[in-house]
C-alpha cells in the first residue's frame, strides 16, 4: 500500500472547517491549563446537545497542550455522544475534521485519509458543498459557540440553579454582557456555597473592578465623588486579596490586587506585588509576558516613570508570544517614543523603534518556517 503524499494531504485538511482553520493561536488563549476543568464542567452541568462541541474544543486544547493521545480520546467521546444521539452525519462533520488533523500532527497518514473519506461521503449529499467540508449550521454554531451563550445560560440555570460551577459560568456571562448587577448576584450567591473559592472571590472583584473602570470615565468624574471611588477601589482590594490568600497561584488575581493598589494610591504594595512576581522563577512565559505589560502600565500611568516603563513594555513584547499583552506593550512603546521624539529625545525614540522593528522581523520569519511533523 503507497504511503499518502503528506503534502497532498495537508491541502486537503485545509479545506475542513474545525478550529485547526479557524485561525486559533495558543497564543491567544489566556489560562490554557485551566480550560480543560472549565469545560469538563460544562459536560457535566449544561445540556447534553452541547456535550460534542465542548468535548471537540477539549480535543483542540488537548492538541496544544501537546497530548494528541487525549485529544483522539476526547474526539472518541464527542463521536460516541453524537452516535448515541442518533444525530443526523452532517452532525459529525467537525468532529471528523478534527479527527483527521490530530491523526495528522501524530503521523497517522493512513487514518488520515479514512477521515477524509468519511467527510467525503458526508459531503456528497449536501448540495452546494466542496469535496470535503459544507456551509451548514452545524459548522456555524460550532466555530461560534458562544453565540449560544443566552440560551446555554438560560438551560443551565434551569437545570441547576444551585451548582456553583453553572453559577460561575453565568456570572462570567453577564459581566461580559455588561450586567454587572446581575452577574454580582449570581456570583454572592453562588459564594454562600462555596466560600473558599478562589475564583469567585476573584469574578466578584472584576465585577467591581468593572464598576470602578465606569466611574473613572471622562465624563463621569465630577458625577461620582472621590469617597465614592476610593470605597470602590476598596471593594476590589477585598476580593483580589481574598482570592489571592485562596490561591497564591492565581496570577490573574496577585495582578488585579497590584492594579488596585494602584487605583488607590497605595503604590508601595503595588509595586511589591509587581517585584515579587517578576522574582518568581515558576511563572509560565504567558503570565510572565502580563506580568511585564501590566507593570509597565503600572509604572507609566501611576509612577510616571517613563524609563522603567519602557524596559518593562520591552521585556513583554522580546518574549516570542504572540497575544494581546504583547500588542499592548508594542502600542505603548510606539506611544512613548513619539512623544521622546517630540520632546528632543529622538534618539531615544529611534532606538525603540529601531527595537519593534527587529523583534517584530524575528517573529514573522518564525512565523512563517515550516514546523516537522511531531516525531519528525
């Protein structure tokens, strides 16, 4: 038997529709290692006709993390739940797409094609579809899912509108929502159970953190009086600490507590929260890259320490993590060195811009050099 042509066969997987096309960078993804827990919980709480699209997204998460053995068996699971629904083959297209990348990134060539060829037996009775993916609903709501979000929500409260875990998740909803009330009501609630949770007592602080953000609109300023902020700022401080003393290891929260501070004028415990992390050696290149971007803007809005602020910006935006706390501190040094180059510090402003150029150069010809196969 001729072995499949690896070339040939990675045009083909590009045509699927499944997250290894849909422009997905792990990146990108803040708190990879705690979405697995995350969804799990999902499976567990929320209506079984959403059981497949977060098992595929665990696959996915699985596959990033490196574990393509996990991911296959997550894929397995997605693939028994639709069969024991009797869901209809278009159901299984997403689902069968990621099968075949997975198999793909393992070196399984052969099982490669099998997947192929189950997509393109699904596909030949779809009008208007291409050889081996079709503009269905199905593809639409699993690559949107949170467009579900109201409805997920909706069930899982009516399921179980006492699970803390289904409480968390639709805090989280309504704060993303702007419903800040609504979401801290929830979240209190869902705190009468579980009191020691770390990460309720960090959403809550968000909320008002969120709370806080609105009055220190322009414009909302000589609406809310300073007692008023401060007693906020306060509220925040509470909760971070809290979550922090929970779980020193939610960096989130030791950053959150540090950025109120900040907002209080208590710019000393900030500042040690910031050299602390800095000092920690166990943080993982992610946290570290928003711990640097964080502490810059620390120090640049609250400090007005231009220069510390700049090595910070730097340190973030050297390490090769493409996220949003790298675009961040890119902004902010481009910022910076505009306003040095019209304050007579051009030379200074040069050699910044002489910097986002080079760092930027590297990482696109990383970017763009082919990775082997794993096992390669």
């Amino acid at each position: 038997m001729s072995v499949p042509d690896k070339s040939d066969l990675e045009a083909k997987l590009k045509e699927l529709e499944c997250p290894f096309t849909w422009d997905i960078n792990k990146c990108d993804i803040e708190d990879l290692d705690g979405i697995p827990e995350k969804l799990l919980d999902r499976v567990k709480f929320c209506p079984r006709r959403y059981h497949a699209t977060y098992l595929n997204i665990l696959s996915f998460v699985s596959h990033m993390k490196g574990n393509n053995e996990g991911a296959l068996e997550y894929l397995s699971k997605a693939e028994a739940t639709l069969t024991a629904d009797k869901q209809v083959q278009t159901e299984f297209l997403v689902t069968y797409a990621n099968f075949a990348w997975v198999h793909y990134h393992s070196g399984h060539l052969g099982d490669v094609e099998t997947y192929l060829g189950k997509l393109e037996e699904i596909c030949k009775g779809v009008s208007g579809g291409s050889q081996y993916s079709c503009n269905l609903p199905v593809i639409h709501a699993s690559k949107s899912e949170a467009r579900k979000s109201q409805e997920l929500i909706e069930d899982a409260l009516k399921l179980s509108p006492d699970v803390p875990q289904v409480m968390r998740y639709v805090a989280k909803y309504f704060r993303t929502q702007d419903s800040t009330e609504a979401s801290l009501d929830v979240l209190e609630k869902a705190l009468e159970q579980t009191p020691n949770s770390s990460f309720l007592h960090h959403q809550i602080g968000l909320c008002y953190k969120k709370q806080l953000i609105n009055m220190l609109q322009p414009g909302s300023g000589s609406r809310v009086p300073a007692t008023l902020k401060r007693a906020k700022a306060e509220q925040c401080i509470q909760c971070f600490r809290k979550a922090v003393g929970l779980k020193p290891s939610n960096i989130h929260a030791r950053i959150n507590l540090a950025e109120a501070y900040g907002e209080n004028q208590q710019l000393n415990e900030a500042e040690k929260i910031f050299t602390e992390l800095l000092q920690d050696e166990s943080l993982r290149d992610p946290d570290k890259q928003h711990v640097h971007t964080s502490y810059g803007l620390f120090l640049f809005y609250k400090k007005k320490a231009e220069d510390r602020a700049v090595a910070q910006f730097k340190a973030a935006y050297r390490m090769k993590i493409q996220s949003y706390n790298r675009r961040q501190a890119g902004k902010r040094l481009e910022q910076i060195a505009e306003r040095w180059r019209k304050n007579r510090r051009a030379a200074e402003a040069s050699q910044i811009l002489a910097f986002l150029e080079l760092k930027t150069r590297i990482l696109l010809k990383l970017k763009t050099s082919p990775l082997p196969l794993r096992g390669e």
